[in-house]
C-alpha cells in the first residue's frame, strides 16, 4: 500500500478525522476546512486541533491543498489509505440488487450476457464499464470436424464449451476425402475433446513426440491441421465497453484533453487489457486508484475490477472506471456482486 506507519496515523482522532474527510470530499467535491471537519467529525475536538492533525496527515503525503487558502483533498495515496483501513462497505440495497439480477436472466447466449452485463453494470455505477471476454485458449474443447473445401482448403470447425462455433479454413498441400477427414474428426475428437485449447495444444505436441515413429500419415495430418486450426483460433483479448460517455459527466475527467485520452485508450485498447489482466488472479475485488495504475491516461481515475469463472477457473475481468472521487463503499460491492453473478449465470448457461 504505502510505507506510512498505520499505528501514527490511526489513533482513533485521525482516523476519524481522515475517514470523514475523504468521504466528504467524495460527495461534494470540495476542500474540507478545518472548521467544517471539526463540526462534522463526531469528535469533541476544536479548529486547531483539527488543522494540527490535518497539518500530519499533510506530511504524511495522504492529503495536500488544492490552493494555497484552500480546505484539503486527498491524494492517491490518501484514498488507498481510506479503502485499505476506514472504508465501511455498504450492500447493495434492493433495488439495485433487483437491476442486477434480471437483465440476464432470459437470455442464453453467452455473448448476449456479456453484453448486457456491461450495459446493467455501466447504468448501475453510472461509470464506465469493461467485460473482459473469456480467454478462448481457457475454454474446453467440446468437438471438432474437417470439411472438405475446393482448391485443397479444408474448413476446421472448432466447438467450445461456451457452445461458440469457430470456423478456420486451412490451406493443405492436398486433396483429402470427406472419409479421410472424418476419420482424422475421430481420432482428434478421442485425443481432445474435454481438454482446453491450451492442453490440447499441448497433447497434441506430446503425441507427435512419443508416437512419432509409430505415426501414419492420416494421424500426422491431422495433428498438423489440427495445429494449424488452433494457430489461426488464438485471438487477441477484447472486451465488452459500455457507459463511456458517462465520464463526461464527472468535473474531475471532464476536460476534453482528458476524455479524448480516455476514449483513445478505451479504443486501443492494450493497455487496460494489461492492467485487467493482473486481476485474473485477484481473491475478490482489486482497486486501481490514480497512478497506481502506471497508465497515463487513467491517473484520474479509479479502476474497480473483480474476476468471473467458469467451471471454477477464471475466465475475465469485469470491473468499472471512473473518477477516483468516486464512492467506493457503494461501488466495490457493485463489482463484486455482478462479478458473482455472471460467474452464476454462465455456468448456468454451459
């Protein structure tokens, strides 16, 4: 987190005095003044008192002065404090709970719920909101068949455990019969099938390896076009976006340099996949707030991010972006809970 020592920042006067702070700023968006978190603490403390703590909490880079006659705000290093030690979650109340679990509720196909998960997320939080799409080389391999094409193509149909069909067409180097290419259908299907594309690949280099001298030519040309197929299946990651434009209601991001730094990133793309990518293995919801996330255009804002599984291995990320004075009790466990739900929904569906 940071390397301030916890035991001489949180007495309980400080803490407290940092908790409401934060949170007022989170609200209303204006520098807190002594005199009004003196009146607001809860604590039997007077104006000095205040500006003496607030003058440590300074020191200690948690909060700084927007202008020099100005209340204070806090820093990155100040919300990261704030989530990590005075934050109280709250749960979502019924009704957002009820937004939440009806929208996929009658639909079956995965991509659908992908999207409309996006969609309920982004108008929940009213941010910006990211579904990671699973990970193709993650999902099972449920069948896969060679059709012959002309001119010695031959199209690979690849079925997954998220019932998504993908389609290759493979060039060879010959003719293969309709019967010469089921047989190799067979053979892979025995060898493959139950297996992720990313074992598979594996089982597929471990069997030309220990049959090699044993291996006939149908076996060797299946194993080939069996590699050429899932070759050309690995795709870039990609994502679900939804709700940008909702960004430019936030003062903090609304600047139009800003938001065209923004949309440039959600276009590109690479770089917020990376940034997602390291909640693959979060326990729970994971936070990037301002420059933690070591990308120039979000260092105003906050990344709230949670893993989705199927078949109990992770598949995405799904989280929200948006100011980093944004209200994280509510937040998080928006996250969290869609997280939860969308983990339900799709092994439902599979």
């Amino acid at each position: 987190m940071s390397n301030v020592n916890k035991r001489q920042i949180f007495d309980e006067r400080a803490g407290q005095l940092m908790k409401v702070l934060v949170e007022s700023y989170i609200s209303d968006g204006q520098p807190v003044g002594s005199k009004a978190l003196a009146e607001h603490s809860g604590l039997k403390v007077s104006a000095a008192t205040v500006r003496n703590v607030m003058s440590d909490l300074e020191k200690m880079g948690l909060i700084h002065s927007p202008h020099t006659s100005a209340g204070r705000i806090p820093t990155v290093q100040g919300y990261r404090v704030f989530v990590d030690s005075l934050l109280s979650v709250k749960s979502p109340d019924k009704n957002l709970l009820s937004q939440l679990t009806v929208p996929v509720s009658d639909i079956q196909e995965q991509s659908q719920i992908l999207e409309r998960i996006s969609e309920t997320l982004s108008g929940v939080t009213h941010m910006a909101s990211l579904v990671v799409l699973p990970k193709k080389d993650l999902l099972s391999l449920v069948q896969i068949e060679f059709i012959p094409l002309s001119n010695k193509r031959i199209l690979a149909i690849l079925v997954h455990s998220d019932n998504e069909v993908q389609n290759r067409v493979i060039q060879t180097e010959r003719e293969y019969r309709p019967a010469q290419l089921q047989q190799m259908s067979q053979y892979l299907n025995h060898l493959l099938v139950g297996k992720t594309v990313r074992a598979a690949c594996n089982t597929l280099a471990q069997e030309m390896e220990n049959t090699r001298q044993q291996m006939d030519d149908m076996m060797r040309s299946a194993i080939t076009m069996a590699n050429h197929a899932f070759s050309e299946h690995q795709e870039q990651d990609d994502y679900v976006l939804s709700g940008e434009t909702n960004l430019m209601q936030y003062e903090d991001i609304a600047s139009m340099e800003r938001m065209r730094s923004l949309f440039d990133a959600f276009h590109e793309k690479q770089h917020i996949l990376s940034l997602l990518d390291q909640v693959s293995n979060a326990d729970g919801v994971k936070l990037f707030i301002g420059s933690e996330s070591h990308y120039q255009p979000l260092k105003d804002c906050s990344v709230v991010a949670a893993p989705y599984q199927i078949d109990g291995q992770t598949m995405g990320v799904l989280g929200v972006i948006g100011p980093t004075r944004m209200a994280y009790d509510k937040v998080i466990p928006i996250v969290d809970l869609t997280a939860k739900l969308l983990t339900s929904a799709l092994n439902h569906e599979n």
